[in-house]
C-alpha cells in the first residue's frame, strides 16, 4: 500500500524492496543462525546512504525525512528483522540525539562518520535494574575540577554496543534532582580507557543485531563530549523516544508483511486433500485477517511518520501506532507459521525467524504496558 507516498517515497520504496530482496533475503537466515552482526554489509548501506537517513547533507547524510525513514526500516524488516532493527537504532536513536541537541562540533564529527559508515551509534539508556522506569538509572557521571567528566555504571540491551564506533550514554550527574530532571547526555568513543563490552546477550530473536551489556569503569570525557544542558538529557530523551517508538512500529509492519507474503505463497503451493491449502477458508480468513490488521498498523505509523514531518505533536500516535503494530505483528507471523504447519515449526521455512524477531517489538522502546499508560493518560487528560 502507498499511504501518502509521493513518487520520492514510492520509488524509494521500490529500490529499497529490490535492494534487500536481492542482496539481504538470501543471506539473512546464515546471519541468524551464526548469531553474527554482518559487518561485510555496512559500506553498501553507507553507499546507498541509508546509514545517514535523517542526517543533512551538509554532514554527509541523505536529509531524507521520518516518511522514508519507515519506509527504509519497513523494507528491511520484511527480510531481516536484525538488519531494520541496526538501522532503525543507528539513525533513530545515537545519531538522532546527536543531530538534535548536540553542538555544531558534535555533529560535523559524529554524524559524517555515521552516514560514511566509518563509525555505527549505538545508545545507552537502559540498565540491568530500570527498564520500564528508565529514568531510575544509577550510572553516574562527576564532574571534575578541570570540567571534565568521569563515568562509572553498567547499561544493557545496548545495540550496535560492541560494533559501534561511538555511544551516547545517559548518566545521572545530580542526585538531589528529581529522578528525571538529574540526568545528562555523553557521548563516548569506542576504545576510550574504560569503555567496553562486558558481554554479548544469547537473544530469541534479532540474533544477528549486536545487543551487549556496557560497562563504564572510570571512563574520563572532556566537557567538549557532554550532549545538551546539564541535567537536561532525559528530558531530550522522551523526545528522541517518541521517533524511535515510530520507527519500531515500521519495523513490526515490515515484519509483518514479510510473514504474510510467505503464507501466502505457501499457501497456494502446498496441496492437501488433494487441492492447495489457500483454497480452504480457515486459511482464507487467517490472510484476511492479518491483512486487515497490517493496513491498520500500516495506516497508524504513517500518521505518525507525516505528523513528525510536519512539525506537530505526535507522541500519542506514536505510542498508537508502536503498541498496535507490534502486537498486530505478532500475530501475523504466528498465524503464518501456522498456515505452515509443522514445517513452519522448523528452520527449513523462514517465518519462524520473523515470529522470533516480531516478540522484540512488543518489549523495545517501552513496552505495551508502557504505551497502554501513556494512551490511557492522554484519555484521561
């Protein structure tokens, strides 16, 4: 379906499907199965300039808009949920915080090398005891003397956190602030003394997506390196958040999508009692369902994609448009490996990949409890 596509987004659509049909589709089952982030990809990503979506051209990016940022992430996430899901976090979230609040050195620094390619963000929130309340982070940053900064704590669930060339970490610089209102943004360099990945997390699904707990021991920054006002990072975050939680929807529609097209084929290829299983209606009704469902989560993250573009508000639709595509997603591929059959069941057949990677869009970027609280209180308010 085009939604509010114009030629720009429609031909970019269809590239970008010819693109990762050709070069992605066939590699990405070895990746998963190999649990290995495919790193031979990235300059091709580069060159097509999907590792700078969002990222003006003065900075070397492409300056396209959130629109096609879903587009890019959908297309992706029809083949290789791992692969949208590295795109989706390095232009959304380590490179966005950067293009959005950072200085004018920050960027001509970080975000040329993140859409060459030469360096991949990654973005440190979360921690082994906040998840859903990530504003309760015990990572610690102290300011010195000479106005540098020294970092101590430990993240997790951290994307790209080993393979990334830099890493915008939320640290808590005043404990006698409100939770919210005591957190600031760095951003820290891979090999800088004290930084590194303590451990490499055994995943259900994205298994090809490099997810790594972080450790911070002493790790000492200038000034230079600090992201935004003091005490003002989470306060940033919440905005980067809502983007993100956009581009999380697009990746379960991908997903999706991706399930339904496989149904759907083996559907008309598989043949029992004597005739192919799509000319039964219990199979019928599955595709119309997850079809109707798809449109649905489709429609509600391109609202919010053109809600983002056009300078209006749109937290509430992103959290719409995140907590019913993700669980819409997940139902698609379980249906799809049920039309499967038993053989869906196994890693002959693709769209078990897809209902393992589907389960991480209902937990990222704020569960749907999470996103059911937000929604209830813009219903209350």
């Amino acid at each position: 379906m085009n939604f509010h596509l114009d030629e720009s987004h429609r031909l970019l659509q269809k590239n970008l499907r010819e693109f990762f049909a050709r070069e992605i589709r066939p590699r990405a089952k070895d990746w998963d199965e190999q649990e290995r982030f495919p790193t031979e990809i990235i300059p091709r990503l580069a060159e097509l300039g999907l590792l700078g979506i969002r990222i003006p051209p003065e900075y070397g990016g492409a300056g396209m808009d959130t629109l096609a940022y879903c587009i890019v992430v959908e297309e992706a996430a029809r083949v290789d949920g791992s692969l949208a899901l590295t795109l989706a976090s390095h232009n959304g979230l380590g490179t966005a915080h950067i293009l959005s609040f950072g200085t004018e050195e920050q960027r001509r620094t970080y975000l040329t090398k993140a859409a060459s390619g030469e360096w991949l963000a990654a973005w440190a929130l979360t921690e082994p005891g906040s998840g859903s309340d990530a504003s309760d982070l015990r990572t610690s940053a102290t300011q010195r003397e000479d106005g540098s900064w020294v970092l101590h704590g430990t993240k997790t669930f951290i994307t790209q956190g080993s393979v990334g060339g830099f890493c915008v970490v939320l640290a808590r610089t005043d404990t006698t602030l409100p939770k919210r209102r005591g957190i600031t943004a760095f951003v820290v360099e891979h090999g800088t003394p004290g930084f590194y990945a303590s451990r490499h997390l055994k995943k259900l699904g994205m298994r090809s997506s490099d997810t790594v707990e972080l450790t911070f021991d002493g790790v000492t920054i200038p000034d230079s390196n600090r992201i935004g006002d003091v005490n003002a990072g989470f306060l940033d975050t919440l905005k980067i958040l809502d983007r993100g939680r956009v581009s999380i929807a697009a990746l379960a529609v991908g997903l999706g999508f991706g399930a339904l097209e496989m149904a759907v084929r083996y559907a008309k290829e598989r043949q029992q009692f004597g005739r192919p299983i799509a000319d039964f209606q219990a199979i019928q009704w599955m595709l119309a369902d997850s079809r109707v469902e798809l449109d649905a989560a489709l429609l509600l993250t391109r609202r919010a994609a053109v809600l983002s573009d056009s300078g209006k508000p749109y937290a509430k639709e992103a959290s719409m448009a995140k907590l019913y595509a993700s669980e819409a997603a997940s139902r698609v591929c379980n249906r799809a490996l049920q039309i499967h059959g038993g053989y869906g069941y196994t890693r002959e057949f693709e769209v078990e990949r897809h209902l393992r990677d589907a389960k991480l869009c209902e937990i990222g970027e704020g569960t749907s409890q999470v996103q059911r609280l937000i929604l209830a209180k813009h219903a209350l308010a």
